[in-house]
C-alpha cells in the first residue's frame, strides 16, 4: 500500500512539474511603443529534448516525453549541445497598431566564430483566436522554405502581433556545435528587416581596403612577371585568399541569396577555409619574404607551429560543426589549448622580428602584428564578453593586412637583395 501511495505521488509530481514546464512561458513582455528594435528579456529556462523528439502538439498537451527543462537563476548562458532541439515558450502583448515583426534570435557566447546563427529554427506563433503560424529559419534551411528567403543572418521567424492581443509563441533553436551561450532574442520591424541594409562608415572603409587590395595584387602580379621568383606568387596567394574571406565576412546575405540558396551552410564553410588560408598564407608569406629559414630559425619554427595550430583548430572545428566528430565537452576543454598554441608562438615570433636589426623583418613584424591582435581581441570578445567580434575588430585585421601590402611594396628593392640569396 506504502510503495502504491508512492508511486501515485510521483506520478502526481512528475505530472505537475511537466504542466509547470510547457504552462510558464521563458518570459512575457508587453510592447509599449512600436520601436523599429526591441530587446527582449532574457530567457528564464529552456527544455532540453531527450532522445524523444518533441512536438508543438505535445508541448500544447503539456506532455514532455524525456525533456530536461534547464532553469535560469542568474545567469542565462548554458552549454548547448551540437543538434539537439531547445525549445521555449514566449508571449507577446501589444496594445499599438498590428504590425509585423521579425522575431530575431542572437547567439550571445563562446561559439566558433564561422558559426554566427542557428542551424535550425522553428517558431509557432499562436494568437487569442486560436490561429497557429508557423516560421522556419536557420543555416540548414533553403531560402525557399525560410521565412524571409533573402536572409541568412541573423535567423529570424514572421511574428505578426494584432492591436489589444496576445501572441503565445513556441520556438525550438538547436546549434551545429556546443558552446557556452545565451539564446538571445529581439523584435525587428519587417519593413525594417526588408530594406536595403544602410551604408556605414564600416562598409565604406572596408570597401576602400578591399579596392586596395585589388590594386596590390596586380601590382604583385606585375613585379611576379618581372622578376619570377615564388615570393610574389604567394604574395599574390595571400592577397586571393584575404579578398575572398572578406567578403564571405561581410556579404554573406548575398553570397546566399546569389549562390548558396539551396545550401545555406556552404557559406559558413567556405568562411571558414577562406579566413584559415588568408591567415597561414599571410605567415607563409613572411617566411619567404623575411628567409627565416636560413636568417631566424627560431622564429621560422615559431611561426611554423602557430601555422599548423591553426589548421589543427580548424579541421577539428570544422569538424564539429558538421560531423560531430568529438564529445562536447572535450572539444570545449582542447579548444583553449590550440588557441594558445596559435598565438602565443606568432605573436612572439613577430615581435621578435619588430625588435631585431633586420629591416625586412621589422617592416614585416610591424605590418602583420596587427591584424593578429586584432584576432587575439576578438577572441577575448567572444570568450570573455560572449559578443561576436565588433567592426573595430575587422577594420584592425584589414588594416594591418594592409599596412603589410603597403610596408612590402614599398621596399622592393629590399627584396630584390633578399631575392638574389634565395634559390
């Protein structure tokens, strides 16, 4: 009768905290004033889906088959686990005028840098009268089958919100990799979401660097017909490598809607081989410019190994993010290591360059040492402040790549002397 009255109880608690899982929403928030940007609270819990795939039918029955619901006391940031489904519960009111909203959906952690959005997100909107809308989003989603076709990043899902009403709304988000973050949420006007994206002082400056660049490189290509030695090939190399990762940087919108709408997570990809290959092709190209092989061998192996590092950091990376190929925590716990290895070695090997007698090498040192302080900033950014990397960030990287073209062309001469010892 004992083990009876027990079971009975538990079943009565079980039955009560699954209702208190799917009946409290994450939070409820009542739109004042129709701005053209809302930030939304934080989320108060999460449920994590088990090996029972959940439903928005079964969440609407309160049922939450093997779900973990994950609480929030103070801090919103969680380890999310690669392709499993989060789902939480939301509710909107407004008394102003109907409008339309983008319900936005921002990471807010230590995540890959490649990987700047969800890779699935699904949303289930409904109002007072009963009336359901369903919203699709994320990097694993075609443009055809997205709610808006033409974006790829942020995510984002329709939420329409009627005058005098309340919205409930549903959304399930899950990451290609894990990470320590916060699911972070906004409301985005959509006439504002649907207009052209506004010409900055960023996308000026980086326009400028990239029309730079292209001039350096048939500048390069020039000096390469002249002269036929390697130093100008992987001059021009680096330059290919360093133009095409900007771009997949700052125009990855377009390059989906262009080229990528069918395979979204191409772009985050092909970013990420890009980025690895203007960064090991920028060190590569200091070897041979500087011959530190022969005139600083410790300095050769110091760039050396912060280049394979690098790669190392890459593949596995990569890896993750679309094979799952190593346990979360695991890959969480090896990442630090790699990231030090990376930096510690290059930017000791080039301040080592800055302060010794050789000019080539104290030209080069000067030029490339920024952009890799740069990177060491926006990783502390992201590691430390859990944003994405800032456009201050960007212009340090494209500028001191620049300032290396500029410092290396400016003294050919010194490397028509290098030139003559070379093979």
């Amino acid at each position: 009768m004992k083990k009876l009255l027990f079971l009975l109880v538990l079943c009565v608690h079980s039955w009560v905290l699954a209702q208190e899982a799917v009946s409290e929403s994450s939070f409820s928030y009542h739109i004042q004033h129709n701005a053209d940007t809302i930030t939304l609270p934080a989320l108060q819990w999460v449920l994590e889906e088990g090996e029972i795939p959940l439903s928005y039918e079964q969440l609407l029955k309160g049922e939450t088959a093997d779900a973990r619901r994950i609480v929030f006391d103070n801090d919103p940031r969680f380890i999310i686990k690669p392709n499993i489904g989060y789902w939480f519960n939301i509710r909107l009111s407004t008394s102003d005028q109907p409008a339309m909203f983008a319900l936005t959906y921002l990471i807010k952690g230590n995540c890959w840098p490649f990987e700047p959005t969800y890779s699935d997100v699904d949303s289930y909107s409904r109002n007072r009268s009963g009336l359901i809308k369903t919203g699709y989003s994320g990097s694993m989603v075609s443009g055809t089958a997205r709610d808006y076709p033409n974006i790829l990043v942020p995510s984002m899902t329709r939420v329409q919100l009627m005058e005098n009403d309340t919205t409930d709304i549903w959304c399930k988000v899950i990451m290609p990799e894990g990470c320590k973050m916060q699911v972070g949420l906004a409301l985005v006007k959509e006439e504002l979401v649907l207009r052209l994206p506004p010409t900055t002082s960023y996308t000026i400056a980086q326009n400028m660097l990239r029309g730079a660049g292209i001039a350096f490189f048939f500048i390069a290509v020039l000096l390469f017909w002249w002269y036929k030695q390697k130093v100008y090939l992987w001059f021009m190399v680096f330059q290919i490598a360093a133009f095409i990762s900007s771009v997949f940087r700052d125009f990855q919108n377009g390059l989906f809607e262009m080229f990528f709408h069918n395979h979204p997570r191409l772009v985050f990809g092909l970013h990420a081989i890009f980025g690895t290959l203007m960064i090991v092709t920028l060190l590569y190209f200091g070897r041979v410019y500087v011959n530190t092989k022969e005139k600083f061998p410790r300095i050769h192996l110091l760039l050396g190994t912060g280049m394979a590092s690098l790669l190392i950091l890459t593949i596995i990376g990569n890896g993750m993010r679309f094979f799952s190929i190593l346990p979360t925590q695991l890959w969480l716990s090896i990442r630090p290591f790699f990231l030090f290895a990376f930096f510690v070695p290059v930017i000791v090997g080039l301040s080592s360059m800055i302060i010794s007698k050789d000019k080539l090498a104290k030209f080069y040192g000067i030029g490339a040492l920024s952009p890799f302080l740069g990177l060491l900033f926006g990783v502390v950014q992201i590691y430390f402040l859990g944003i994405r990397p800032t456009d201050v960030v960007n212009i340090i990287i494209s500028g001191g790549i620049m300032l290396t073209m500029t410092l290396a062309l400016a003294i050919t001469s010194g490397w028509k002397r290098l030139l003559k010892k070379l093979p």
